[in-house]
C-alpha cells in the first residue's frame, strides 16, 4: 500500500484538489491516517426488525436471517472499508449454540465479514426473571454461567476475542434484592467464566444504570463494572455503552479513567436524549462522541502506545432504513474519530499546564469545527470507495433487491408485544 503522503496525493490528481486545500497537508495526513486505523464493529442485531415496548414496525428489507444480516453487513463495510466484523447475539443468531457455529463461519467466508464480539444470552429466558449470575437460585445462576461457557466455547471455535456481558439483572422494589450477596454472587459467576478464556480473548463487562429493572441493577455503573472486571480476572475489561448513563454525565472522564487504569475494553456506540434511546450515533450530541474520541487520542499521544479498544455500534432503528442508518452511523464515526485526531496535542499539553483556558478549550473547539469532509472523501478516492456511501447504497440497487426478496416473510412478522 502507498504511504500516506502519496496516497494523499493520489486523491489530489484525482481532481478535488480544490477543497483539499483549506486544510493543512498535515491536517489531512492526520485525517488519513485516523481513517486507516479506524474499524467499528456493526451489531447483528441492527439489520434485523426491533421495536420499543410498545411494538415493533415492521421493515419489508429487514434481515430474518443471520446469513441476512452478514450479507447486509457486508453491503456497509463494502461502501465504508471501515466495518469488518459483525458482533453476534447467541440468543438470536446461534439457535442451536454451539451447532450454529459452521452455519456462521460460512456466512463469514461468503460475505468476507469477521464474525466479532459473541454476546451470551443473560436475559431472554424465562429463568432470568429474576436474574443470571445474581439469581439466587443456585440453578439459574449454574445455569447462566454454563450458557456463558459454552459462548466461550463459540467465541474460540469462531476466533472471536471478545465476549460481551450484559446483565439485565436487578429488582424493581427496595428490600426485595440482597444487593451485597448479589455482587458476591456476580464476582464468583465472573471469575468462573473468566477462567475458561484462552489467553487471547477478553472478557468484556457492560454497565447500565436503569432498564429493565427500575430500581436497582446490579451492575449500575463504570466503577461497579470495573470492580467486577478486576475480581474476574485479567482479561476482563469495562464495555463503555454510550446510552447507559444518567443525563448528562461526564462520558469522556469515564474514558479518562478507564484508560488510565488500563481497563477500558471497548464502546457500544449509539446517542440518546432521554434514556438509552439507541439513536444514531452522533445525531444529538456530535461534540459528546468527540469528546471521548479525543481523550483516547490524547492518551495515545501521551504514553505512544495504541489504547486496544473494541469500537462497536449498539443501535436498532426501527424507523430508519436500516443499512442506512448503519452507513450513516459509520460516516459520522469517521468524521467524529477523524476530528478528534485534528487536536494539537503539544500545543495542548503546554496550554493546559500553564491553565491557559481558552486557549486550551480553542484547541478542542477547532478541531470539532474543523469540516473533514473534503479530506475523507480524498481518502476514500484513494481506496476506490465511493466518495458518497450512502448514495452509492442507494444507487446500487441492494435495497430494492432485498425489498422484494425479503417483503412477504416480513409482511409476516409479528408487530406487536401483546
Ligand atoms: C442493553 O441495553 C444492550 O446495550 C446490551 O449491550 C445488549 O446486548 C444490547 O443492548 C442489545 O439488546
Ligand atoms: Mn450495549
């Protein structure tokens, strides 16, 4: 592959020198350089027909299937280069666990898309109403932990790092729960599960505040789940979801923490307003996913050594097109990612030891304010991608295909809860 000097020069004779020039050719070398080394994961679950509480809309292009989904995946990625993996939920696309596993693979080499984090089932059974690993029936809790193994088991068979905990353990009233057995519980589930790892994978541990249970959950926050990722054992680290945290709560100091303690393990991206509304990511709060692309830029530059983090999108429109929204959602994660690399760090670092405020928020600012724009569609020139993904989606037809393929199955699908 060319360096990316000539690489940037390339795109320039490919005629769209002339926007190229209002940034700097260090600026777009950063730019191409961020694009080069960002991937995010898309989640199976996205492509398929999801809802709210209070029912689902049905898409007649949605995926029924998990060789759908890898085949849509690889439609984003195709337009995007950005997207290699598929993250994969035991619960809906292994029905039968481990004899899934050849099913998958296939669709993997067929549609040139990694099968990436596997997420155990921990809250689709009616033996979780009362939780998994904080059940205190000793059976379930055996029982979620077995079914945690065996995603282990087809993580491995996958060569798939990462596993990814989320609990929707809880109560719903005060007194009902003995919170202190529970956390017990979930340290000694963790620990059992963590020692099946190979020395490879990574046990990665979600947190959410609220939803499903209202008034406790048992993993709550970043310092719970980072507890818990510390007693498992070494290979567990913190799943940071951008939806699950209370209003306005400072997500990049999470970052920073995280980071500094060396347990930050990966992102479920999506925005939220409200709760964890699962939004694209980026549509209400662009400055937010900045913020934290920036603190993990901003470490880098300071050890030099490359955060391992597992960047994957957690979202589930049920309005929008779906592989729109995904290649929507992955253009807006350049953008955002390719700002943050635009920050001077030096110049940073001087600024904030002399407390030279704004000068130092300027830093920031500038670098959100910076449109990347021209730049990217250069470096995708440079790929041969299409300088537009989402309309070189529209204009290929996949849609239209899929619509009339995929249209009476769906037309099937049920639309409501009740
Ligand atoms: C729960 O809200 C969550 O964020 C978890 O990551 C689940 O695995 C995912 O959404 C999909 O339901
Ligand atoms: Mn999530």
């Amino acid at each position: 592959m060319l360096p990316v000097k000539a690489r940037r020069q390339d795109a320039r004779n490919l005629n769209v020198a002339s926007e190229v020039s209002q940034m700097s050719s260090n600026q777009s070398d950063r730019v191409f350089g961020a694009l080069e080394a960002f991937r995010i994961e898309l989640p199976s679950w996205g492509f398929a027909n999801t809802g709210t509480r209070f029912g689902k809309f049905i898409q007649a292009a949605a995926a029924t299937t998990v060789e759908e989904k890898f085949s849509d995946a690889a439609q984003v990625h195709r337009l995007t280069a950005s997207c290699p993996s598929l993250a994969l939920h035991v619960q809906w696309d292994f029905p039968q666990s481990l004899a899934s596993v050849d099913t998958i693979r296939e669709c993997g080499h067929r549609h040139k898309i990694r099968p990436g984090s596997i997420n155990p089932n921990l809250f689709q059974d009616q033996s979780y109403k009362h939780g998994s690993f904080g059940n205190p029936d000793p059976i379930v809790r055996r029982r979620a932990v077995q079914h945690t193994i065996d995603s282990i088991e087809i993580a491995k068979q996958l060569k798939c790092r990462d596993l990814s905990l989320w609990f929707a353990d809880g109560s719903n009233y005060p007194g009902t729960a003995n919170i202190r057995q529970r956390k017990s519980w979930f340290e000694e589930c963790l620990k059992a599960v963590h020692a099946r790892l190979s020395p490879a994978q990574r046990l990665l541990v979600e947190y959410k505040p609220f939803e499903p249970a209202f008034y406790h959950t048992d993993i709550a926050d970043w310092g719970m789940a980072h507890l818990l990722a510390k007693a498992a054992g070494p290979q567990a680290r913190v799943l940071v979801d951008t939806g699950h945290h209370y209003l306005s709560q400072n997500i990049e100091q999470i970052v920073a923490w995280l980071l500094a303690e060396r347990m930050l393990g990966g992102f479920h991206f999506n925005d939220r307003r409200y709760a964890d509304d699962d939004l694209t990511m980026g549509s209400i709060d662009p400055y937010q996913v900045f913020r934290i692309f920036h603190e993990i830029a901003y470490f880098e530059w300071e050890t030099g050594q490359r955060a391992d983090i597992a960047y994957m999108i957690d979202q589930s429109h049920n309005l929008k097109g779906k592989i729109e929204a995904m290649i929507q959602t992955v253009t807006m994660a350049q953008q955002l990612y390719a700002k943050a690399a635009l920050v001077d760090h030096k110049a940073l670092a001087v600024v904030q030891s002399k407390s030279e405020l704004l000068s130092a928020e300027s830093l920031l600012q500038d670098a959100f304010a910076t449109d990347v724009r021209p730049a990217i569609r250069d470096w995708r020139l440079s790929k041969g991608l299409p300088e537009d993904p989402l309309d070189a989606f529209r204009q290929s037809g996949y849609l239209e295909q899929i619509t009339k393929e995929r249209g009476e199955k769906n037309s099937k699908s049920l639309s409501s809860y009740a």
